[in-house]
C-alpha cells in the first residue's frame, strides 16, 4: 500500500523549511521513555505513538519496535498532523503526553538487527581501493559488474547514533615486519553508507524476484561502518572482512520510507555489461541523496565539512542487492539490515572514507578551526554523517549519525 503526501501539505506542528522532517516525511523509530516507545517525528517535534494508541487515535501491534504493521500507519499520521486536522491538534493533555523536543529525546535502536549485511556498491570507492591495495592490476576485481559483491557482517554490534565508538584492539602487521603485532588500531577510519531495514521476508528456498524485492524494505538510514584499515590489510584474504569491520556500525534513528524517498527516485548509471536477467533493474531503482560527512575534532567548538556525495554514485541499486540476495534461496527476515558499501564521488572531496580523503594518509586533511591535521581518527574526534533529498519547499531527510571515538582499553 503506497502512499505519497501531496509535496504542497503542510502540518500544524511547525517545520521549519530546511527541516529534514516535513508531513512529506513521517518517519518510523523507537524513543527510549519508560522502555522502548515506537515513535514519528516532525521538525524538531517528536511524537509517541504509544500514546496516541492508548487514545484511540491509532491501533499498534508491535508498541516497542517498528514492524510492517507500524509502517502502514503513515497515511494515518499523515491525516492527524495535516494543518486543519483537530483530534490531537486541541487536545492539549494528550499533545502534552505524546509530544517531546527532539533535542532531549533519546533514541533506540528503530528494531532489533537481526543481520547485517555489507555490500561494496559504491564503485569509485571500491576503484580507489583497489588502486591502493592492488596498484598492480586493474582497480576493479572481474566480479565487480556483474554482481553486487558483500559479505555477512555482525549484527550486535550496529548501535544508534549518538552512542561513542571504542578504538578496537587488532593485528596488524607491516609488509617489512617479521611478524603481527596485536595492538589498538593506527589507522581508525569511517565509512560513508547507507542502508535499508526489511520489514518482511521469505522462506527458505523462496527467491524474491527483483520486481518484489523493494515491497520487503522498512525503509532507509545512514550508516557509519567503522573500520580499522590496518587491520583490515592483514587480515581480509582470502575471505574478506572479518574483525576490522565487526567492532560497531552507527546507524540514524529514523527509518525513511521509500514512499517518502519516491519523489526522489532516478535512474542509476548505465551497467556495462548488462546485468544478468535476474538483476535486471527497472528503470528507476536508485534515489537522489546528498550526503555530507563532517569532522569534529576535542579541540574544535563547530563541525567541519570534510566530504559531500550523493547516493546516486551506486553501481547496483538496493533492490539488485536484495535480489542478489535472495537468489540462492537464502531466508530474508524482518530486521535484516543491508548497508550500501561506502558512496565517493569521483573527485577529491567528494569521497566517503578516510582512506581515500587523506589518499591513505599521505594527503592529511586540515582542520580550519585548530590548524590540526587528520590522516585517521583520533581519539574524542566526532564524526557525523547527513542525509536528505531536496524537493519543491521541502526536504525529506535522514537526521544524522553522530559518533565520538573513545580511546582503547588499556592492554
Ligand atoms: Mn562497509
């Protein structure tokens, strides 16, 4: 059941213009206020679905994690929060109930993360890698164009923004050293992602044609995949990431439906060779959406912008993956999170990793503010991803994720 908000509604929550936030928007995630609450936001207004439930202004089934019953209430909460709509408008103690300030909300986890999934989509990140790991052969591997490559990561460890990241232990080990060494990472990196939750799934020996596959998605967040490059170099062959990638994954709040991401759709880039008959996309599976990193550094008091892309730059669009996916037969299941695999843009200052900003350290990135330089993280650095798609007066966006490095436990 698709439903699309006429792009000229407005809402009798004030929104302010550049909010990520409009009626358009109507966003599905879990506020942690006397246990786990499944809840929608508006501009700078969070709003708890449980309570407008306990009214009998909706019907939730699932009250502390957003689940596909949740995600069919949006034409409904469209209805309420439309500018001339009154059952909650002026019912002042239930609004005093079911309303709080998005700046002293805190956030939860949207549902529990039942797997996750990282895919290497972003294909002028995956040639900067294999330009740096591999200058010696062509950058792209011979899969590359023909499947959405991935592997399975680890699902405990995908936390909410805003909860800080530990510097992980690891080897690593230097191309002249005669043996690893186990020791906190050197070279602590973020990668700019995002990612699509399942709010429905399949059975074992069932494959999800790709015509269906975007009908399982919850919808959309960001996603910061934390990874530890030195770690990552020794370990990774021959059967990829493994604990370089595994130590925590952040992810936004606040679950964009892809009726909300419809205005935005738009045709991805021309695959070359076409993909086989079971990946072949429709003509509009991927989305217009700025994204933008920024650097927070101890000693800084205001955020720097150090990247800014767009999610346009994906070879494979999420419903290939998800098709890719399925193929063998595998079971999804509600709450499986596929990440996209790290979004760069072609040129310097448009790329989504450390790795590649700083050109694997050797192009460190300035700091205006301190004068500081960064070729990887360091510890109380603060990292921050944004997302939205801009429309005609309106935005519908994804908040941000936001996390700060913690130094490593002493050895
Ligand atoms: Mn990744």
């Amino acid at each position: 059941m698709h439903f699309l908000a006429p792009a000229d509604a407005r809402s009798w929550i004030e929104v302010e213009p550049d909010s990520h936030f409009p009626i358009q928007n109507l966003p599905f995630g879990v506020i942690d206020r006397r246990g786990r609450r499944v809840a929608t936001r508006l501009g700078d207004t969070v709003i708890d679905l449980v309570e407008l439930a306990d009214a009998g202004l909706l019907a939730l089934a699932a009250r502390d994690s957003v689940d596909a019953a949740a995600l069919s209430l949006r034409p409904r909460l469209f209805e309420l929060f439309l500018e001339d709509a009154s059952a909650l408008r002026d019912n002042a103690a239930l609004r005093a109930r079911a309303l709080t300030p998005a700046s002293t909300a805190r956030m939860a986890l949207p549902m529990p993360v039942r797997a996750f999934v990282d895919f290497y989509s972003g294909i002028n990140h995956a040639s900067n890698v294999g330009k740096m790991f591999r200058p010696d052969s062509p950058p792209l591997l011979p899969n590359y164009r023909w499947l959405p490559v991935g592997y399975n990561g680890r699902a405990s460890s995908v936390i909410v923004s805003g909860q800080r990241v530990r510097r992980p232990w690891g080897q690593t080990k230097g191309a002249d050293d005669p043996a690893p060494v186990f020791a906190p990472t050197r070279e602590l990196d973020f990668e700019l992602e995002m990612g699509f939750f399942l709010s429905g799934g399949s059975t074992i020996g069932e494959v999800v044609p790709i015509e269906r596959a975007e009908e399982l998605m919850a919808g959309f967040v960001l996603v910061n995949d934390w990874s530890a490059r030195d770690v990552q170099r020794w370990e990774y062959q021959p059967l990829g990431p493994f604990l370089a990638k595994s130590f925590a994954t952040s992810i936004s709040p606040w679950i964009v439906s892809l009726d909300a991401l419809e205005p935005f759709r738009v045709a991805g880039m021309a695959q070359d060779p076409p993909a086989l008959p079971h990946l072949r996309p429709g003509p509009h599976g991927h989305f217009d959406i700025r994204l933008e990193v920024s650097l927070k550094t101890a000693k800084m008091t205001r955020r720097q912008r150090i990247s800014a892309t767009n999610f346009r730059e994906l070879y494979w669009s999420p419903a290939q993956q998800l098709a890719h996916q399925s193929s063998n037969g595998t079971p999804l299941e509600a709450g499986d999170l596929y990440a996209s695999g790290t979004i760069s843009g072609t040129e310097p200052g448009t790329y989504g990793s450390m790795l590649e900003l700083t050109w694997r350290g050797s192009q460190p990135i300035r700091m205006d503010e301190t004068g500081e330089e960064r070729r990887f993280l360091e510890d109380g650095d603060e990292v921050t991803f944004t997302g939205y798609c801009q429309g005609d007066g309106f935005r519908v966006g994804f908040g941000e994720v936001t996390a700060t490095v913690l130094p490593a436990h002493l050895g």
